[in-house]
C-alpha cells in the first residue's frame, strides 16, 4: 500500500521520539494507525473509524486486540510522551500544574448484560448537576510559556478504595524534580491538606480555590472565612486588575485549621454586594506573590477544563466503545500522546495543530489520487488503495 505523505510525517515523528527503542515494528504500525484515525476529521472514539480513517488494511478487530491482549507497554509510550513535554516546557517561566478530573459518559448497560463495560460507576457531574453512568479520570496537565500539555492520568473507581485525592496525591509525588518555580493549581474540591502537603514535599507551591467554610485564624480569633468575610467592609478592600477584570479583595495571611499557612483572599468584583455568599476565596502558599499573581495564576487552571472539551470533541475521548479496563487504559494513553504529538508535528498549540494536520492530509489525499489520475491508474484500483468507507 502507498504510504501518504502525511502518514509518512508520522512514521518520521516517531522515529524522532525514538519509539523503534521500545516498540516492535507491527506495535509502531498501530500506534501509527491509532495516531493517523484520531486525528482525522470527524473522528468520534470508535476504532471502526480509526481502521478506515487510516487505511488500515489489516481486519478491524485486530484494533481493539492490540489494546487489550497487544504485546506492548503503554507506560513507555507516556513516558516518551512526558519527557518531550519536560524539553519544550520553558525553564525560565513558572510551571504550572493542573489537576481536575472528568467523566467520560456511557450507556448504563441492562442487569442481564453479559459483558459490561469494565470500570464503570455513577459519578457526580457538576455539569450535569446529578450522578451519571461512566468512567471517571483524574488528569494531570503541565503548562508554561502559553502551551498546556496532558501529562498523566489516573482511571478512578471505587473499587479499588484509593480515593481521587489519592490519585492525586500518587501524580505529584511521581513528578520528577522539576528546576524552575511550579505551582499546583486545584479548584476546591482538591484542596486538602495532603495535596498541599505531597506539593511541598516536592517543592512545589498550591495556588487553589478555597471553600468559604475553611477555618482561618485573623488577629488569632478561629473563625469560618465566610463569617469572617461579614464583617469586612469596602474599605478594608484593595482593588485589583487582572487582565481586563478587576477585584475587590481582601488579604488575609496566616494558617488554615490543618496548619498549613499561606495567603488567603477574599474576593467580590466592584458591581457586588459584599456579600459572603457572592464571595470567591483563593489560597496561595508562597507569600512572596501579589494578590494579582495569585488571581492571575489560578486563571492558568482554566486549561484544563478546555482541554477536556476538546478532547471529547475533536479526539473521541467521550466517545469509545471499548469494555476491556487495559484497553480503556491504553487507550486514553494513546490520546493523550497523540494531543502532545499534534502539537509536536507543528510546534503549535493544539487547536492550531490539529486544524493544519488535517488541511495536511486532505490536501495529501488529493494528491494521491491526482498523481495516480495521471499515470493512468484505474478508479477502482484508486478507491482500493483509499479504502473508503
């Protein structure tokens, strides 16, 4: 079969990341067909789509072999993945790491089903505001300079015992040393004592969210930041511009009930009442930072959140249908590594990467089939080769 240029670009992208070191040459061959279908327009999660999307002329069903009984280990494949993202991250800006999870949403199957889905279990959706069936991942990103890039995971369930704080926790304790500032950005559900204390041991900073029934301790008094936040008025408020927002905020350093201490900011924007139930309250444990850094770099976490969107729209990740716990394993590994080797392919962020990518490759289909025009070859021979659906 004729290989297309711009499958050609993958094969050269992977012997770039040297991949041939740990895998065989019919693994690169998938992990090439995987790479080239996720990447396809219209890509919805399923590997029906993958085997035609990339021309695969292998039978279809050896996709979903190859993630659950494949002879390859997915743990060299995120680790090439995250020793890239580590050389492109800039070493002279601050680091930031996100931690959020996300629900992947199934079909509850029927109490006689004979193989249900592996992992799955009803998840509290905030966006959906009730509990829904499927599979749910805490995910790590790292991002500087402007770039985010998905650098681990973990698949949750309940059966196991080991919490979401836990995964968390486990994530942050595998980062290896890192040389520049990095802060760890948690919204408030994560904000627990023994993130922050897993993020110090690492020398890492937390810039979170904080719940307004946290116990602070102004002028030594213990008391709820809500009840405390009754009490301040206007005038005790500094002003505070990030980027085309501005706060009215209060400064409170000192230490929460767990004994960790940092700087506390209670937070309105001008257009409110000083209301506590109006108010938003952010924690930092380097007190070295402005107000502003602080708000400023929390806004950071906000990448995440997009790129659990895009992943579920551009890249199928909502959308698989794959039963098989190690599948499912593998292939959320196999997404994620395709996202940053996107990225790679067009030293671009992502959204600007996949657009090229596939302009790329329609441009390269119509070359293929041009060229084979000119020389004479037949419609048939022509479709066969393309494979189309």
């Amino acid at each position: 079969m004729n290989r297309l240029s711009y499958q050609q670009e993958i094969d050269n992208g992977f012997a770039d990341w040297n991949l041939g070191f740990y895998f065989s040459k019919p693994v690169l061959k998938h992990l090439a067909h995987f790479t080239d279908g996720i990447l396809s327009i219209g890509f919805t999660g399923k590997l029906t789509e993958i085997h035609t999307a990339s021309r695969n002329e292998n039978h279809r069903t050896l996709l979903g072999h190859f993630l659950k009984q494949g002879v390859w280990n997915e743990q060299f494949l995120l680790g090439q993945t995250q020793q890239h993202i580590l050389r492109k991250v800039a070493k002279d800006e601050p680091l930031f790491v996100l931690i959020d999870d996300t629900i992947c949403k199934k079909t509850k199957p029927s109490s006689r089903a004979k193989s249900p889905i592996d992992a799955c279990g009803f998840h509290y959706s905030h966006a959906d505001g009730k509990s829904v069936w499927g599979h749910q991942g805490v995910e790590m990103m790292v991002k500087s300079a402007g770039r985010a890039f998905p650098f681990d995971f973990r698949l949750y369930t309940k059966e196991t015992g080991e919490s979401k704080i836990q995964l968390a926790d486990d994530m942050i304790r595998q980062l290896p040393t890192l040389k520049q500032t990095a802060y760890v950005l948690f919204d408030t559900w994560y904000t627990a004592s023994s993130l922050i204390k897993a993020a110090r041991s690492k020398n890492l900073h937390v810039i979170s969210a904080l719940k307004s029934n946290r116990i602070i301790y102004p002028n030594g008094i213990r008391i709820q930041v809500k009840e405390f936040a009754a009490s301040i008025q206007e005038v005790d408020t500094d002003l505070v511009t990030v980027g085309k927002a501005t706060y009215r905020v209060y400064r409170y350093v000192g230490p929460l009930s767990d004994g960790t201490t940092g700087t506390v900011l209670l937070s309105w924007t001008p257009d409110q009442p000083m209301d506590p139930k109006l108010m938003r309250c952010f924690f930092s444990t380097d007190a070295t930072l402005t107000s502003e850094q602080i708000l400023r770099y929390y806004g950071e976490r906000w990448s995440i959140e997009t790129y659990f969107q895009t992943v579920k729209k551009q890249l199928g990740f909502a959308g698989y249908q794959i039963r098989n716990e190690r599948a499912i394993r593998r292939y959320w590994t196999i997404v994620q590594f395709t996202y940053v080797f996107a990225m790679y392919l067009r030293d671009e962020v992502f959204q600007i990467a996949i657009r090229q990518l596939r302009r790329q490759k329609m441009g390269s289909l119509i070359e293929f089939v041009y060229e084979e025009c000119q020389n004479g070859v037949a419609l048939d021979h022509i479709k066969n080769e393309l494979q189309p659906a």
